[in-house]
C-alpha cells in the first residue's frame, strides 16, 4: 500500500516515513513488523496533515469509501492537490483511478529530476498563504544535528557523526561509505542475522526521532541513551508479543540493553556467557560482577568436560553464576543472560520436560537462595567482557578467579565506555 499524506509544516519528513515504508515492505519485513514501526513514526509526525491511500489489493467497498471522501470534500487539500495532479481539465468522477495514484508524493510538487519546487503548480493547487508557507521550505535543509552538510537520508542515518557514533555503539557497525541508504540497508540485510536487522531498524527509527526532537524542541540523546532506547523498544515490542509481564519492569532492568550500563546503588550486577568448544568436548562458564560504580568486583573463568549444547551450555553457565555468587556471600545480584531461549525459560512459568529444563528448575531453586535475584536479557554487544572470559576458558590455561583486580587480558573490555 502506498500512502500519500500532506502535511504543510513538514512536507519533507513524509517523503522519508513512506520511503521507510516501502523499503521496509521490500526487504521482506512481516507486514505486521512494518505496521508497527509506521504506526511509530506516523504517530510522532501526526500534525495537521490530511492523509488518504490507495492500496493495489484494496477491497472494492474500501475504493468506494475512498472515492466518496474524494467527492464529498472537493476542497480538502489532498483533494486539491490529487486534482491538480491527475485531472486538472476534469471532475473526479470522470477520472479513472489508476495505478499512478499509487505512486502520489510530495516529490509531485516539485520539478521532475529538478530537487526545488514547481512554483506554478503549487500556486495552482494552494492558495496563496499556503503556497507561500510551501515554497519557504528548503527542500534539503541543513542536517540539524551536525550543521555540516545537507540533511539527506543518507546523511540523517549513517552519514551524520552522530548516527555513525550510534551505528559503533550499536554493534552494527558503520563499515565504509554507502551510495545510498538503499545500498546500506541491502548490505546489512546480507550480512547481519535477523534480530540485528530488527535492531537496525529500531536505531534507524530512534535516529529519526532524536532528530525530530531536536528539531521540534531542542533536545538531543546521547549516542549511548540512542542505543540503548532501541534495544529496550525492541525487547519490550517482542515481549509484549508474548504478554509476560509489565513494562515498568522491563525498563528499570535494562532489558535488550545494547551497551553495558552499572547496576542502580546497591545492587551488584553479574555478565554472564558460556562457551562450547567442539573440538575438545568441552564447555566453559565465563563470569564478570561489577558494582553501581562500574568497578570491577571479581570474575571467573572454567571450564566443563562432556559437550552441550549451546542452550544447555548457556543454562549451566547461569547455574554456575548463580553458585558463585552464593559462595561470595552476594544477595542483591543483576544477571545479565545474552541468551533469549535461556532468559525466556528462566523467567517462564512453565517447565520443559527434559534436561535443559531440569537445570533451569535447579537455577530458580538456586536464585531462591540467594535472595534478591533478577534475570536481564541484554544483547551480545553489551555483554563482551563476560564473553571474552568465556572464550578464555576454553584455551585451558587462564582458568581461575579473581578478585579486586582483574587479569590483563580482560582490561580492554572493562575499559569499554559506559556512562
Ligand atoms: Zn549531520
């Protein structure tokens, strides 16, 4: 479906919301998936616009609906302008409503291949306070973000320093100069898994809005904030997919956090991941804590005979997290899962009737123990520190515990700016 919408004040952006759209659409994003992120930027864009749409597989009582609204309000502004544009020398009942309609933009008021306005046909179609309104905006503004080059899409989401800071940050990544937006998005659809893809897109979106807003009202995020808000906004849209529990919760743990972040005061936080080593039919549990400082409290690092898989190795290495921190005498403790499957299981009310689901039994029997426990699912990129220790366990070497100062090879990924 194609959506025409006409908004005086910000003509520009709505060429960006259906091109988003459209994009969306053709990279093969579930249509439920794309609803939802239009429904977001409609929704923030939802000024005095007058919108209408035509779709190629519209029911017939839809294009009747739509064909009396063109009939019934011959002075709307959409009207006037699907007038001008596709039967200037006629009346809307005589025109035949054809498959160009669907391709109706803003671009139709200006000139072909030419980026400025058809001064005479938006003379035409407005009259002449709102042609004149039309006329002042500057069809590629200056990127407000960065005052450094013209604000096209392109630049506004991956050109821009500040959304390229976004894209490191994200894990994403910003590898080299794109011709176009198309180009970008066609690359990391190949070379990204799909929740990435999903993420990407929510920066995409989060980008967008950080832009709005400082248009609109002066305020801009943090590159890390940006980040991170994208990656809760997506957690919390798939878990409201599953309706498990409240999104108050959701946001004071972090969850789908893309960056590390310190735990709030009191509360230690425990980065946990596990490693599967087929070559030597082994696994590894790998562990950081870390206190509401961001200091380093201890880490540890073993290592496991007999192979797993890599959702049991992901449950046992929470099983492991958990005895150690009861052997540290901790009873306040954040633990950070990158694993979905495993997050999900542990905080599900069900049990699986199999081994995995076994070990996840004898965690939350575990946690109990402890005290005050809880589980966060938080994304890879936020979780390198408890990975690398993982990955050291299975060179056999390294293995061990420490506490107050942590081993060399782990400095570079505690040195990772947060905050
Ligand atoms: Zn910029």
């Amino acid at each position: 479906m194609a959506t025409l919408k006409i908004d005086m004040s910000k003509t520009y952006d709505q060429i960006e919301c259906s091109f988003l759209k459209a994009i969306m659409l053709r990279m093969g994003f579930a249509e439920g998936w794309v609803e939802l992120i239009m429904m977001f930027v409609s929704t923030h864009v939802n000024y005095n616009k007058s919108a209408i749409s035509f779709s190629a597989n519209m029911d017939e009582a839809a294009k009747g609906k739509q064909c009396w609204k063109l009939m019934t309000t011959p002075q709307s502004l959409v009207v006037r302008i699907l007038k001008a544009r596709y039967y200037p020398r006629s009346a809307f009942t005589d025109a035949t409503l054809d498959g160009s309609l669907a391709t109706t933009t803003v671009n139709c008021l200006m000139l072909p291949d030419q980026q400025r306005w058809d001064n005479d046909l938006v003379a035409d179609v407005f009259n002449t306070r709102d042609a004149a309104l039309i006329l002042q905006v500057k069809v590629f503004p200056i990127c407000p973000i960065c005052s450094a080059a013209n604000e096209f899409v392109l630049h506004c989401l991956m050109e821009c320093l500040f959304s390229q800071s976004c894209w490191l940050l994200s894990s994403i990544g910003f590898v080299r100069s794109y011709s176009s937006f198309f180009e970008w998005i066609e690359q990391m659809f190949n070379r990204c898994s799909k929740e990435e893809c999903k993420l990407a897109m929510m920066v995409c979106w989060r980008i967008w809005l950080n832009r709005n807003d400082k248009v609109w009202n002066g305020h801009s995020s943090r590159a890390q904030n940006l980040v991170n808000a994208a990656g809760r906004y997506l957690f919390q849209w798939q878990e409201a997919r599953k309706r498990i529990f409240t999104i108050v919760e959701l946001v004071q743990l972090g969850h789908g956090s893309v960056c590390w972040s310190k735990p709030p005061m009191g509360w230690l936080k425990c980065n946990m991941d596990a490693g599967v080593f087929n070559s030597q039919d082994s696994f590894s549990f790998g562990g950081v804590i870390r206190d509401s400082r961001g200091a380093f409290v201890a880490t540890k690092c073993q290592c496991f005979p007999g192979l797993s898989s890599p959702r049991e190795a992901e449950a046992l290495a929470v099983h492991e997290a958990l005895n150690w921190t009861k052997s540290l005498q901790i009873s306040k403790i954040i633990i950070e899962i990158n694993c979905l499957n495993v997050y999900s299981a542990l905080i599900s009310q069900s049990i699986s009737p199999n081994g995995f689901g076994l070990i996840i039994e004898d965690c939350r029997a575990l946690a109990q123990l402890i005290g005050e426990v809880s589980f966060s699912f938080i994304r890879r990129s936020a979780n390198v520190a408890a990975h690398k220790v993982a990955m050291v366990g299975g060179s056999m070497s390294d293995l061990g515990e420490w506490r107050t100062v942590p081993p060399p090879w782990l400095y570079p990924m505690l040195a990772i700016s947060f905050d």
